[in-house]
C-alpha cells in the first residue's frame, strides 16, 4: 500500500494490496477498498462503501453519503456497493442507500466523467459511461452498455435500458427502452443502431429490434395493443427484450417517440 502520510484512513477500514490512498483523502470506518485500486487527493469515502478491485477514484470524489432523501434517518444503516475496474473521475458524488440496509450499486468497468451524481438506491450496471455533470435522481436503473450524455438529468425511478444512449442536456422522467437514441425532454427518436453494430449484435438481431420498435412506436396501435401483437411475433431475444422491457415499465412509463428521421443514426 501507498498511503500519503496527510491521509486519514480508519483502523477499521479494510484495505487491499497494492492500494494508492493520496493526500489529504479520508477513508471512513468499515470501508473496504480492493487490491490495486487508487483514491486520489481530496477523496471521502464514508463507512458502508465496499470497493472492488482496479478502481480508479478520481480528486475530490465523495462516496457514501447520507442520501438526500427527507425521510432518512442517520441511525439506518445503508451501504454503497462498487465493482470492478470503475473509473470515477474528480468530484463526483455517489450517495449510499435510503431503506434500512438497502445500497447503491455500481457493477464492472463502468466510466463516470467529472461532477457525475448518482442518488441513493441506484443501480448502474457494467461497461456504462455517464458524462460529466449528470444527475441520477434516487433509485435510477441504467443498464449494461448505456451512455448517457453530458449534463442529462434522470427523475427518480426511472429506467434507462441496455445500449441506450442519450444526447447531451436532455431531461427524462419516463424510463428510456434498450438499443434507443433518447434526448430533448422524454423523447426518442431512433434506434442506435451505431451502437449496437459496434456491440455486435447480428443483422437479424438488429432487424428484428426495429421490427419491435416499429410495432411500439410506428404501428398506429396503443401500447397495450402493441405488447399482445407482439405476442404473436416469434422475435429473437434482443427484439424480445425490447418488448419485455416496454411491458414491465414501471408507473412512469417510457419516453414518447418523435418522428424527425435525421437522429437515427
């Protein structure tokens, strides 16, 4: 371990082989940070973080504090749960979770620029990017693959599904299906379909989701008209995982389509 000597770090905070702790960063009580990661200057981790392996925590960031939720009590106990090979760049914010025991989770390999917020009982999956400035109210879902643009902002309880991206200073507070090109206020206006070559999915696979996009968005019928039409259709799993995920949104809903053809890429 590489601990500068203006780090405060507790006696009771377990930490990993080959750990880089620089100035002036204050690790709390019943934090555990894994082998080979580093916490730059000016870093605060609070008790309850659990901290994987090969994570890079960039100047200033702030991880485990108390959620901005007026209904929390300081007694609960709460934790922050980090995977893998994260790069969470300088002053960002990551809040622990709300509900007695509950978390804030963020999976494997996952790339959050400066100034990005995450709110209390998120759960990020892996190899997301969310650029600099965005805000993720409480209990925000984004999935596996998602890119979420600089200075976009998430109502609380909502969804971004897998290999969804959004453009820049857009504002959601209706959940945001897979494989989508989502932006302005609760809007998409496509498919991402740059994306999904570049994750490689296969032709049929990327046909068959524009085939469910088309039956959502483009068929004339209402949702509940669409989901049971697609009953019928014996789609492959990507395009199925589009349905499921339009069926099983939550009270929200998910963000309306706009039909300016020049976003879909």
């Amino acid at each position: 371990m590489k601990i500068h000597s203006t780090a405060i770090v507790d006696p009771a905070a377990k930490v990993g082989a080959d750990v880089t702790i620089g100035p002036f960063a204050v690790i709390g009580a019943d934090v555990v940070i894994g082998e080979r990661s580093t916490i730059e200057s000016h870093v605060v981790i609070e008790p309850g973080v659990t901290i994987g392996s090969s994570n890079l925590i960039g100047h200033g960031a702030i991880i485990g504090t108390a959620p901005q939720d007026l209904s929390f009590s300081h007694e609960r106990k709460t934790h922050v749960a980090i995977g893998n090979e994260n790069v969470i760049r300088e002053h960002c914010t990551i809040h622990r979770g709300s509900m007695e025991g509950s978390v804030t989770k963020i999976g494997d390999n996952n790339f959050l620029m400066t100034s990005a917020h995450v709110g209390h009982n998120c759960e990020i999956g892996n190899n997301v990017i969310i650029a600099n400035n965005c805000l993720l109210g409480g209990h925000v879902r984004v999935d596996d693959g998602a890119f979420l643009g600089g200075g976009c902002v998430f109502h609380q309880h909502i969804c971004v599904g897998r290999f969804a991206i959004t453009q820049g200073g857009s504002g959601f507070s209706t959940s945001i299906p897979p494989f989508v090109i989502a932006a302005e206020v609760n809007y998409v206006f496509g498919l991402n379909v740059v994306g999904l070559r570049r994750a490689g999915f296969s032709a049929k696979d990327r046909d068959e989701i524009k085939a469910a996009f088309k039956l959502v968005y483009a068929s004339g019928l209402n949702l509940a008209q669409a989901i049971a039409k697609a009953t019928t259709v014996k789609f492959g799993a990507p395009a199925q995982e589009f349905i499921d995920f339009v069926a099983n949104a939550r009270k929200r809903g998910i963000c309306a389509y706009h039909h300016r053809k020049e976003h879909e890429h």
